[in-house]
C-alpha cells in the first residue's frame, strides 16, 4: 500500500511541477515581472509610396507582458484602391522590437504574412517591414510600414 502511495504522490507532484513550469511561471512572468515597452493601443498603419506616407489602416494590439496580439482593418490596398480587409496578429516583443505574424480573417492560411517593427524612442512609432506573398507579383514582397499610436 505504501508503494502505491509513493508513485500516485510522485504522480500527482510531476504533474504539478509540469503545470507550474509550462503554464502557470510563464503566464506570471509575462504579466507581472514584465518591465519592458508597452506597445498596447490603436495604431495607424502608414504606408510609404512615392516619398509620401498614406493613411491605409488600422491596428489594434493588446500586450500581455511579451505576448503581443491583436486585429485590424485596411481601408486601402496596395494599388491605392479602397478596400475593406481584417487581419489577424499574434507574436512577441523584446526588447524594443515587435514581431507580428498576421492571418486573413477569411480563412487559415488565405493570406498570411509578418510584421518586423523596432519601437522609436518616442514609444509613438513603431518603423518596420511588412513581408508577405504579393499575389500580383507572384513572389514574397518586403515593404517598409509606419504604426504611429492613436493617441487618445
């Protein structure tokens, strides 16, 4: 009987340590001990074409400690012609750079790309590339994009 209870309790203290180092210490670590940027809020989404930046959107992201996620909709596309697009965003920050990978919010896998942004010193703009497959050109594209913070 003493064995019995010896491996149900080495059962039972393997699955919390489990719990504890896969779930519970890193969601901890993320929202509490995180002392790092803030990238939280509504973001405009600036495009840079012909040496001007256009308005074509917006982000929203939402911070958890490191966990960056978030949703926005583009009121243009690329050839300048209105459009009405969600996207989807999960990824990470450290540091002062932010990595997004982004989801059409029509479908897994319909169009997909990511997001590469370094926070300027202001904690206002975020200047990075955007990566993703341009079916036009049928080949990955790199563009530069501008978030600037909708200030409130």
């Amino acid at each position: 009987m003493d064995f019995i209870a010896g491996v149900a309790t080495s059962i039972v203290a393997a699955l919390f340590i489990y719990i504890f180092t896969s779930y519970l210490w890193p969601t901890f670590k993320n929202s509490v001990l995180y002392k790092g940027v803030r990238v939280d809020g509504t973001w405009e989404i600036l495009e840079s074409r012909g040496g001007t930046q256009k308005f074509v959107g917006k982000i929203r992201l939402n911070q958890t400690g490191s966990v960056v996620c978030g949703e926005s909709a583009r009121s243009k596309a690329r050839d300048g012609k209105k459009s009405n697009r969600q996207f989807l965003y999960t990824g990470s920050i450290h540091a002062n750079q932010v990595t997004l990978l982004f989801e059409d919010k029509k479908g897994v896998g319909f169009d997909v790309g990511s997001y590469l942004f370094i926070v300027q010193n202001d904690g206002n703009t975020m200047i990075g590339m955007a990566t993703f497959h341009g079916k036009s050109e049928n080949r990955i594209v790199s563009e530069p994009r501008i978030l600037r913070k909708v200030l409130n």
